[in-house]
C-alpha cells in the first residue's frame, strides 16, 4: 500500500539507493512513476506493505516501510532489490554498489568511488566538514536527522586525519 512518505512513522525502516549520476527531469518522472506502481503491489507473505519513497536531490532514491502492520521478508526485500536493479538497467544506472561516497562539494554533489574519497582526504581536499551522505541510517528519524552530515559524525571519519 502506497503512502505520503511524510506520513510514514519515524521508526519506519529505510533503504537508500544512490545513483552514480544526477537523474533527468525525465528520469525523475519515470522512476517516480514506476516506484509508484511497485509500492502499490508490494507485499510480504500475502500482506499489503505500508511504504513510501522519495527521490532526494535527483540522485537518490529512498524507500520507507511503516513496519507496524507488515514487516519486510526476505522475498519482499529481494523483490524491491529486483526492482532497483530492473531501474539500473532501464536508466544505465549503478544504484547497488555501496562502495562508492556521496557527498556535498561546495553547492554540487559529488560521487567517488571510496577508493578516491580516501585520496582526496588523504590530500585534503575533503574534510572532517564536509558533508556526507551516511546511506546507513535504518530509520525514518535517523534518515532525518542523521543523513546528510558532517563526514566527522559518520562512518567515513575513519578515512579522514
């Protein structure tokens, strides 16, 4: 069952894709479309999944799941995974890899791979104040609160001196 992602309570569990490149006015359009019908149809064990989702600065796609009433399985969280991988193929995107590092460089957003960020800490060019977006967070609050943040008060602290 599709909801306002704003409805979604704040212990509601989250998952983040992020792209490796800015989406399209038109990309935008069609994936919101496309999440649109797949939250509809989403379920788990036969029950209705109460979820919402927002695409986030044109490069990042955010699912919630209000897990009073239905939690995830594991074949409703394969099927959103096919789901984000059958997006990766439609729109040339790389939306799975976790080993890559999103971050704000001046009013831009950047994406390295974390073998670069780890480069550009060690030469400075990125700092413990630089934001980041810390795909780890697991709840609706902490993803409001704890997402976009200072690369000192995330898991990517560790690459910087």
């Amino acid at each position: 069952m599709l909801v306002d992602f704003s409805n979604l309570p704040d212990d509601s569990r989250i998952w983040i894709y992020q792209s490796n490149r800015k989406f399209s006015e038109e990309e935008v359009s069609a994936m919101e479309e496309k999440t649109k019908v797949f939250l509809t149809q989403w379920t788990a064990h036969g029950a209705n999944l109460e979820a919402g989702f927002e695409i986030k600065h044109s490069r990042f796609i955010v699912f919630g799941l209000n897990q009073s009433n239905a939690s995830a399985s594991g074949c409703s969280i394969d099927a959103s995974v096919h789901f984000i991988q059958e997006l990766e193929k439609e729109f040339d995107l790389d939306l799975m890899d976790k080993m890559n590092v999103t971050f704000y460089n001046g009013d831009f957003i950047a994406h390295k791979t974390l073998t670069d960020f780890r480069k550009m800490a060690k030469n400075r060019s990125v700092s413990k104040n630089t934001v980041v977006f810390n795909n780890l967070v697991n709840t609706k609050i902490e993803y409001e609160e704890n997402w976009e943040v200072p690369a000192s008060e995330s898991w990517h602290n560790r690459f910087l001196a």
